[in-house]
C-alpha cells in the first residue's frame, strides 16, 4: 500500500472494511472542521457588568480578562487529528441492567464487551456495561508512526459515549478499529449519525528519557517579563505556537 509522499507532510490513510462500509459510512474528517459551539459562541474575554459582550479587554492587578478562548493549546487540542463519526443513528435505552442501544441499519453498529469486571476502570458517571464501537475503518500510517486514540476532546457533555483511551501502531497492524466504550449513566435518547465518537491523533514515535532543572526566583522573573508579561496579549500564539495541519 503506497502513503503519499511530499517534503514535510505524512499521510493517514483510513480504510473502509468493505464495500458496503466504503458507500454508506461517513468518512472521519479533520477535528478542525467541526469545532464546538461553546468554543465558538465563547467571547474573547471574560463578560462583566461594565464589559457584557466580553469584547473589551481589561488589565486588573497585572492580570487581563482572557477567556478561554484566548488559549492556543487549548484550541490545538480540540482541532489536532481526525474524527471518527457515529455512521448511524442509534437510540439508547435505560434499563436494570444497564443500557440498551438500537439501531435500524443492517450491520452491527455496536456489539457486547461485557463489563468493567474484566479489567478496566470505569470513569465516575458510566455504566459498567462496556460495548464495543464497530467503526467500519482500519488505519495506516507511515514507517514509525502512531495514533493516540481518545473521546473527542470537544464532545465530552454532548456526547453519552466514553470510550477506552490507546494508541495504536498503525503502521504495523491492519486490525480493524474496534473501540470499547461505556455509556453515562442514566441516559436515554438518539445519538444521532455524525456525532463524533473518537479523535485519532497521529504522531511520530521516539524514545524519551526525563530530566530536571530549575530557575532561580529571579530567573523565572526575568524570562517571564522579557517574554509572556512584556506582551499584553497573544504572546504565545505569535512567538511560540507551531502551526499544525490536518487535511
């Protein structure tokens, strides 16, 4: 299987399990493309009596009234890798035994994992019946390359799904993309095709070893005021932030 090659950039290649999958399953997508509302609808600074639109910026005791949506690393997370969409509607039901999904295509969207007593720790708030996402897709990556693969960083309350955190060696195993999941507790409802179910991160493996050091008081004063302070804002998005692409 040939990756594209060009100076600089590397390819995923994501791969259908079939026919049927390659024509009715939504294909994953960058995460840039569907950035979440409340990041979006958030203003750039925090809203006030005397600043209701959060378009004013102030400084208060050196301090300015950055929101959130000030914060590059915060904004590279939700947009780094791929997402992997939900290809049908299913409705869940909540039972004494745990959830219920169902669904009206033909292939299994979902299949039984059983539960937490195999192993993994549930987070707080899920069931502990674990069920297995089937996603239609295999995933290739270059010659020392990885996945990170995680719940979506930006769909954590929109979306009832948790699924079970890997990283996968793409470049050496074609298995299929199976993802354990549980379900929060309690709900009931359609998840509607297109929720995204999983972010697929790609990056480049190496081996890594810690170190320690420190500064001085006045030589984290210094660096500080020579470089994050002596800007009022944007400092990190112009002097340090590496552009990341994902197409």
């Amino acid at each position: 299987m040939k990756l594209f090659k060009k100076p600089g950039v590397q390819e995923i290649k994501f791969i259908a399990w079939n026919e049927y999958a390659w024509k009715n399953v939504p294909k994953p997508f960058p995460a840039s493309q569907a950035v979440p509302d409340w990041w979006k609808n958030e203003s750039p600074f925090v809203k006030t009596p005397d600043n209701p639109e959060g378009k004013k910026l102030s400084i208060h005791n050196r301090i300015a009234n950055y929101s959130f949506k000030k914060c590059t690393p915060m904004l590279d997370t939700l947009t780094s890798g791929y997402l992997v969409p939900l290809w049908s509607d299913v409705l869940i039901d909540s039972t004494p035994e745990g959830p219920k999904i169902s669904w009206r295509v033909l292939p299994d969207v979902f299949e039984m994992h059983g539960t937490s007593a195999w192993g993994v720790e549930r987070p707080p708030g899920y069931s502990k019946v674990v069920f297995k996402y089937m996603t239609q897709w295999n995933i290739a990556t270059p010659p020392g390359y990885s996945v990170l693969i995680t719940s979506p960083y930006g769909y954590r309350k929109a979306n009832p799904f948790k699924i079970i955190d890997a990283v996968f060696d793409g470049d050496k195993s074609q298995h299929e993309i199976i993802l354990p999941c549980w379900i929060q507790e309690g709900f009931e409802g359609i998840v509607e095709r297109g929720t995204p179910m999983a972010q697929i991160i790609p990056f480049k493996r190496t081996d890594w070893k810690v170190a320690f050091d420190y500064h001085t008081q006045e030589e984290h004063l210094t660096i500080m005021d020579r470089t994050v302070r002596a800007t009022i804002w944007n400092n990190y998005l112009r002097n340090s932030h590496s552009k990341k692409s994902y197409k």
